[in-house]
C-alpha cells in the first residue's frame, strides 16, 4: 500500500481548502453554474438526475482497512447507507449533499484520499490489474508503475484542459487483466533483450464510437516511459478536436491521423524530450516503491495443514467458490479471494457501510489490511493464507459476499443507468436484476460456463458493453427504453512475446458485433437465455466457451435464433442504433 509523504499530504488538504471555498462562493451566489462546472468536475462532482454524484478516487483500485472503513463512515452521514464501486476502480456516492461535499473531501484527506481527477477533461485514474503484486504470471509488479504515472498525471498543468477525458492503464502480467487495448493509453510490461520496458498501445476506447487501441510503440524502455507518455499527449493535445465532443477523444485522432502518421509524430516529439527532466531515474524508481508496504508474508504459510479440502469434498456451494472465487498467488500457501458485490437483487458493484465496516476487518485478520477494487466492480483480498479459507468464507456468507459467480453470467458489469445518471438512456439495474433472477441457479450457471455479460443505461458506455461476450445497450426511441445486444466482444487476453507479435490491434480485445434491432426492457432477460440456449446447443464441448463458439460459427447462428423466437416477435423490434 502506498504511503503519503509531506508533499502528497499538503497537496491534497490545500486542494480541499480550495474547493471549499469554491463551493462556499457558489452557494453564495458569486460563481454562476457555468463558472462553478469546471471547478466541481476537477474535484469528482456530478450533478445527476436526483442529487449531486461525488466519485472519489482509489488510485489504481489499492484500499487500505482504515479508508474502507472512512467510506462507510461517509455513506452512513452524508450518504443512504451504501457506495458504488465503478468500472475504473473508483467509488461513488449518488446521494451527498452539495454544501457536504467540503466536508466529506476533508475527512477523505485524513486518511490519503481525495477525488481529484475522477472528472473532467483531463488524465483520470490510471487502473491496472486487480491481481497487480500478487498474480503468479507477473512479470513486473504495475503498482510502482501506476503510482508514477499517478504522481506525473496529478494536476499537470500541460495536460489539465485536454480535448477529452483520457485514460490510462498497466498491465504487468502475461495475461492483461487490464483491459489495455480499450483505454487511451494502455501500457503492456514486456521484456526485450533483457531490459525491462513497455509496449504502447494508443487510440483503444468504448462510448460512441468502439475502438480497439493500435500498438504504436511495441517497446519503450522503462526510464522513458514518462517522456513517450508525454510526446503522445502533446500531439493529442495539439491536434485533437475541441469544436466536438464525440469526435475529441485521442481514438478518433489517431484513426483520422491513421496510426502510422501519429506514431511517426509522437517519435518525433519523443525524440527531442527523451532525456528531459521527465526521465526516470533509478533512485525515483527506488523512491517510489520504498514508499510501499508491502506484506510481511510467513514462510511457512505453505506447510499449513489445508482444513479445507475435506470441507470442499462435503460442500458443493464452498468447492464452487474455491472454484470461482479463489484466485492463485505468487507465494506459495496464499491465495487471492474475489468478494462477490454481485449477488441477486443487488446491483452490480453496490456495497453497503456495514459490509464495508466488516469487509475492512476481514481485511486486517486475513490479509495485510489492504484491499483491492476491480474494473468488474467486485473486491479482492489478495493476500489470504489458504489454511484460512474456510474459515474466510463462513464469514462471506454471513454478509452476502460469498456467491460463487465470478467469471460467470451472473458477475454482471453495469452502469448505475438511468436510476441515476443524468445521461442514460434507459435503466440498468433492474435489467441487470431480472437477468440475475433468471439464471439464480448455480447448476446451470456452471454448466454454461465463462460468461461475461455487461450492461450499460447509454452509449457513453460506462457498463462496458462493447467488450463483454454478451453487451446490451440502453437507448431512446421516441421516449422509451430499448435495448440493443451485441455478442463477441472481448476486454483482454494473454500478451504475447514481443518478437511474435501478429497483430497491431489491442492485445485481445475486441468490440461485439450488433445481433440486430433493439428489444423492450421485458424481453431482454429472455434474449439473453436465447442466446444461451443457441451457445449449448452449438459447443463442441464443455471447455468450448461462449466466446469461443461466437468466434468459430460467428454471428448468424445467434441471430437466427433469438429473431425466430417467437416470445420476441413483439413488441415489433426498433432500428438498430449506428454506434
């Protein structure tokens, strides 16, 4: 876990002072809305559909005990009692006050937390792989890494009024876990003769237009990766749209430029910057990661005698979650635990301040006192002695964060949609609830297999539909919700060695492909068992994943299906909509 030092510390109370008096001359009447919406965009706060949405920071997802217990303590005053957790590793609060905001920022910088940069058009919270540091396939530990990038990115007066929002992630394992082909920027940790560096990957993004990233740079060393970083957003900055904000992300740059002309300009700039201040030195680097804890693990945690497997044996329900739940860790005797926020007629990445509260001393007498947030909105405990495990899970079952569905159809991803989100087009949550209701059986969850289904209430595309197996996408037709379907997307896959690289685009990732016109609401529960249905019918076997079988038959099959169906003859289906 990551220690503030002095300056970190004066940096984020001086920015709290700051806002408070922003918000103080706004509610005075002094700062008109025009004036006061950039101001409270650079510190995380929304105004949506019922009440301001405060989104704070959790800098590439790492949570200590004590800040998770200072979230509960924020939902239960100033909040309903519960948070969200986003898909970039963040969390949200829908209901604050907006003369609370202040205060809640100060109590947030008591335990080294702020939201600055959760908004606006400037470099969000850099994510990275929720197994970062403990993942057995690890080629680099990425949190040093996001934490360099986060103290370069923070408040950088060249990069503060970008054309858009822009995104950043690290992966530093064989297998991304990262998702780095959809975001601005996505960064692969590779080896090339012997000497540790990146591969760059640019121009990935979902929203209005999917895009998946094109590798512009397959290896930068790493003392420059800062100054690469910094010659691609100055071109970005330079020529990127600001007349249209569908069109100002770097992905609609790069496609426009065509990757070959903007890495040849970026090369250029990079050229002239590459030994700038911008460098990275070992002695930062040194600095940097001393400024970790990192967890004193036992040596003899391996020779623990495992209590558990007579109990897997005995229990269905625990030897399912050791299957989904249960993750591998570099240290032998230890093991990663996926916290499930994903069970029935929840939504998707809702905790409560008492599960907080709980989560945060399991925290402490199962691990180290850290946690980690995913981008598929669940928590991690990466650090827990397997001896322990049962034991563990007695107590997840207690606070509803034991179901065994990670990986599965129900670990749905959604946006909070138009519950919420001023944005949407239409909800999210109860169409995730009634998919959840219709597959609330684990036998035949199980059966199906590895299934990524994401939701989103807009195009904006904050579910990440795009990249999941199956995507549904909320959208408006003459005042009523409709929902579009897509199959074959992708987030990630393995990286591969740098000398054998077959392709520029993404690293894996991959955008789905429309089905066809939308449904309403009601259908779409029964869509998705259609198109389930089709899957099983159409496997070569049980190792034959969803995906796998979208991928060797493609699309039609589904489509066929699903469109003969008579349950969804009617209502008549609407226009497909052109992302």
């Amino acid at each position: 876990m990551y220690v503030y030092d002095p300056v970190d510390q004066q940096l984020v109370q001086e920015r709290v002072a700051q806002f408070a008096g922003q918000t103080r001359r706004f509610l005075d009447g002094h700062l008109s809305e025009d004036e006061f919406r950039v101001l409270r965009l650079q510190n995380g706060l929304y105004i949506q559909r019922h009440a301001p949405m405060l989104r704070v920071a959790i800098p590439y997802g790492m949570l200590a005990a004590r800040q998770l217990r200072k979230l509960a303590h924020i939902a239960r005053r100033y909040d309903r009692g519960y948070g969200h957790f986003s898909t970039r590793q963040n969390i949200q609060f829908n209901w604050p006050r907006l003369e609370d905001v202040p205060a809640i920022l100060g109590e947030l910088a008591d335990v080294q937390m702020h939201a600055i940069q959760t908004s606006g058009n400037c470099i969000r919270n850099t994510t990275t792989d929720h197994f970062a540091g403990v993942a057995p396939d690890e080629l680099v530990n990425p949190l040093v890494w996001c934490e360099i990038i986060r103290q370069w990115s923070t408040l950088h007066p060249e990069f503060a009024f970008l054309p858009r929002k822009f995104k950043i992630a690290v992966s530093g394992a064989v297998e991304d876990r990262a998702a780095v082909g959809v975001h601005d920027i996505g960064l692969q940790a590779v080896e090339h003769d012997g000497e540790l560096g990146f591969r760059v990957w640019i121009g990935g993004g979902m929203g209005r237009t999917p895009m998946v990233g094109h590798l512009i740079k397959p290896f930068v060393a790493w003392q420059h990766l800062l100054t690469y970083m910094q010659a691609a957003l100055r071109i970005y900055n330079l020529h990127g749209r600001r007349d249209n904000k569908y069109k100002a992300r770097i992905k609609i740059l790069v496609k426009d430029l065509t990757p070959e002309v903007y890495a040849q300009q970026v090369e250029q700039e990079w050229l002239r910057i590459k030994d700038g201040p911008d460098t990275i030195t070992q002695e930062q680097l040194d600095t940097i990661a001393g400024r970790f804890v990192w967890p004193a693990y036992e040596a003899g945690a391996a020779d623990e005698p495992d209590s558990g497997a007579d109990l897997a044996r005995e229990d269905k329900q625990y030897a399912r979650w050791l299957r989904t739940n249960v993750h591998g860790h570099k240290v032998p005797g230890y093991a990663a635990v996926t916290l499930s926020l994903k069970p029935t007629g929840v939504p998707p990445g809702d905790i409560t301040a008492d599960q907080m509260d709980a989560v945060a001393g399991l925290s402490e007498r199962y691990g180290f006192g850290e946690l980690r947030v995913s981008h598929e909105q669940n928590l991690i405990l990466a650090d827990v002695k397997r001896s322990q495990l049962p034991a563990l899970w007695n107590e997840l079952k207690a606070l509803n964060l034991a179901t065994p569905n990670v990986g599965l159809l129900t670990n749905i991803i959604a946006c909070p949609g138009g519950d919420f989100c001023a944005l949407a087009n239409a909800v999210s949550i109860p169409v995730a609830e009634a998919i959840q209701r219709r597959f609330d059986d684990l036998d035949y969850l199980f059966e199906i297999g590895e299934l990524d289904l994401n939701i989103s209430g807009c195009i904006n595309s904050c579910g990440h539909h795009h990249v999941g197996h199956i995507g549904i996408l909320g959208v408006d037709k003459a005042g009523e919700e409709w929902y579009q379907v897509t199959i074959g997307g992708r987030q990630n896959g393995a990286a591969r060695p740098l000398p054998d690289i077959e392709s520029t685009r993404g690293g894996g990732a991959a955008v789905g492909r429309i089905i066809g016109p939308s449904f309403a609401r009601e259908q779409v529960a029964h869509v998705v068992d259609r198109l389930i249905r089709t899957y099983l019918s159409l496997r070569d076997s049980e190792a034959e994943r969803f995906i796998d079988v979208v991928d060797r038959v493609g699309i039609d099959p589904f489509k066929k299906d699903v469109y003969a169906d008579p349950l969804l003859a009617k209502p008549a289906q609407r226009e497909t909509v052109e992302a």
